[in-house]
C-alpha cells in the first residue's frame, strides 16, 4: 500500500521525507536516522558554506548507505536602502543590549555562495537535491539531472508548481499553509499564497505530471493516508522531527515543541524578511510594533543573526526563531525511527480499516 512512483523513483521503502530544516535540527544522525528507517532524510544546507556541506554529507555517508537529499535555497538579490538598514539595525540594537552583545555588528555578508554549494554537491554526486525560493538557474537543473541527482522543487500554488515542471524538476513538494518554517512562494506574495494542504495537493496533482509530496500539518498516519488519498505520492514531515532524539534543535526550541498548541504559531517577516511560520514569541510580538521597513530576505536574516545566536546560548527563546508547523500537538521526543515506524503501522491499520469498510459495504 506504502509503494508509490516516488518510492520506486527514490529507492526508498516508505514515502515518508524528512523536511530538511535548515540552521541546525538536520543533524548527519537525524538524515542518516530517516533513511536507515526506511524514508528519505534531507540534510537542510541553505546557511552552509561550502566546506560545512562537504562534511556533512561525509558524516551522513559515514551513518548510512541509503538515499539522502540535500536542500538549498535558491539565491535571490534583494536591494534595500541604507537607511531601513540603518532604522532596522538602531531597533535591533535594543535586543543587543540585552543579550549582552556588541551594537551595530558588522554584516560581512548576507548569504552563502550558491554557486559554490552547488559545486560541492555536484562533486559529492548526492543522490537527491531539494530546493525552496524559487527556480534554480536551468544549467544547474540540468548538471544535477545528468549527473545522475534526482531534482525536487518546492511550490505553495499550482501555477508555481506547473513552472517548476517546466523547468525540468522530477518531483514537487505541495507546501501547505500549515507548513512550519519559511515559506517556498516565488510567483507572487506569499499573503496571496497561504492554501491549505488538502485544498493544494488534489488540485496541483491533476495539474502536474509529476509525483506530488505533500507538507504542512502532517504528523503520522493518518496524515500520511490522507495525503496519499488525495492524490500525493509521498509526505515530507518536518515538525514531526524536531524534537526526537536525533533532531539538532535547541534544547528550549523541543520543549516549546512538545508543549505548545495547533493555535500556537503565526507567519511572521520578523527574523528572516521572508514570510515563515514559527511559534509566536515576544521577539515576533514586538516586531509587530515596528513603524519602519523591515528588510527582504537574506538582508533581515543576516542582522538578527547575532540576536538569534546569543538567545540561544543565553537560553532566552523568547528571541529565538522557532519554526513550526500546525501539528504542535502530535510531535513527540522519540527516536525519528519510532517515529516512522509507528507512522507506517499506523497507515497501513489505517488502509486496511479503509478497505474493510470498502468491502463491506459500508462506503457506497
């Protein structure tokens, strides 16, 4: 029942995909965890330099011989005028102050290479890129693809979705507005672009020829049967992880995770310039305050940087970003295999009590 195009395509056991949550909780345990379990873990590698990604995928080589993904964020070039950077930087100067770290830091640079992470994953020859943000340029598509790497892109409508087949990817993630983390919207704004997953994935499935995995909101076999039922061919699971054993995440980041509720999260600009859903904290709470521009992704992210880092250390998560999707309430702090295996145990009990009542006549 478990066996789909995708399955077969990624030579995996289960459709089941480990979001690649970027800036830590994708550790090499937690991706080589997901795949020695039977789905697909993805390493998050958009905050990466080049190095970083060329020892991650070593350390996750090192824990499994199973297929893995690497995901990076398509590279855009926002332009901002000096003085919103300079309004924003005075404001955040406040969170500086009482972090106990410098004023005014100096922002060498706002994003990694993207040609140069591409590079490395064209030398590794990693079996599967995942991207978001967009359309990575076409030569980079293709080098992927005849190297051998199968291609996954990322869409929020069915018009970004049917550009994104155009463009040659062999697989597309639906991210639903319940979705935790950034969200993937490139055509138009992404207020215009927050449809739910069950309204997404049908509608995006008659509309590609490609295989559909379905986001936002799943958490364990129901989910997972649902998905497939409307039209999906496999899930990827985000939330689901960030707590378990092998999860990278900050210790006050899982906690927030286990005990906070569905209604907990909002999609806020706040951290990063780009819209992404997150559990609602003060840092988010103020910014909604802020009479000024806030700047486009990277920009913002880059100059809150520091701000997120210190709370961490300081355990303060009230200034962290702590992305979540709407499924508070189903994550726990098992292992990312029990995880999967009770997600599957779950869908197949699922399938067959769905079938009975099929036979039995009950359905009409």
């Amino acid at each position: 029942m478990l066996e789909t195009e995708l399955t077969r395509a990624l030579h995996i056991r289960y459709p089941i995909i480990q979001a690649p949550m970027a800036g830590g909780p994708t550790t090499a345990d937690l991706v080589a965890a997901v795949s020695n379990a039977g789905g697909l873990g993805s390493l998050g590698a958009g905050y990466l330099t080049p190095e970083q990604i060329r020892l991650a995928i070593q350390e996750i080589r090192a824990r499994t011989d199973r297929p893995f993904a690497v995901n990076l964020f398509v590279p855009e070039q926002p332009t901002e005028s000096e003085a919103a950077i300079a309004e924003m930087t005075a404001y955040l100067n406040v969170y500086r102050e009482a972090l106990g770290i410098p004023s005014n830091p100096l922002i060498p640079s706002f994003s990694e290479s993207f040609e140069e992470q591409v590079r490395v994953l064209l030398e590794e020859r990693i079996p599967v890129l995942s991207f978001t943000f967009g359309i990575p340029p076409q030569e980079v598509i293709q080098a992927m693809k005849d190297q051998g790497s199968f291609v996954i892109g990322t869409a929020t409508t069915v018009d970004e979705a049917i550009r994104l087949e155009a463009a040659g990817v062999d697989a597309v993630v639906a991210q639903g507005s319940e979705a935790g983390g950034h969200r993937g919207t490139f055509l138009k704004d992404a207020s215009g672009s927050l449809i739910g997953a069950m309204a997404l994935v049908p509608q995006m499935a008659d509309h590609v020829s490609l295989p559909v995995i379905a986001s936002g909101g799943i958490m364990d076999g129901r989910g997972l049967v649902a998905s497939l039922a409307l039209g999906a061919a496999a899930v990827q699971m985000g939330t689901a992880f960030l707590a378990c054993t092998e999860s990278g995440a900050h210790p006050a980041y899982k906690q927030k995770i286990l005990s906070e509720n569905e209604d907990a999260t909002e999609i806020t600009r706040a951290y990063s310039g780009k819209a992404a859903r997150g559990i609602r904290t003060d840092f988010m709470r103020d910014m909604q305050q802020y009479s000024g521009t806030i700047p486009d992704y990277p920009i913002q992210n880059a100059m809150t940087r520091d701000i997120r880092q210190a709370a961490a250390k300081a355990n303060r998560p009230e200034y962290m970003s702590l992305w979540a999707g709407q499924g508070l309430r189903l994550a726990s702090s098992r292992s990312a295999a029990a995880i999967i295996r009770q997600t599957v145990d779950q869908a197949n009990a699922l399938a067959q009590r769905l079938t009975g009542l099929g036979t039995s006549g009950h359905l009409k």
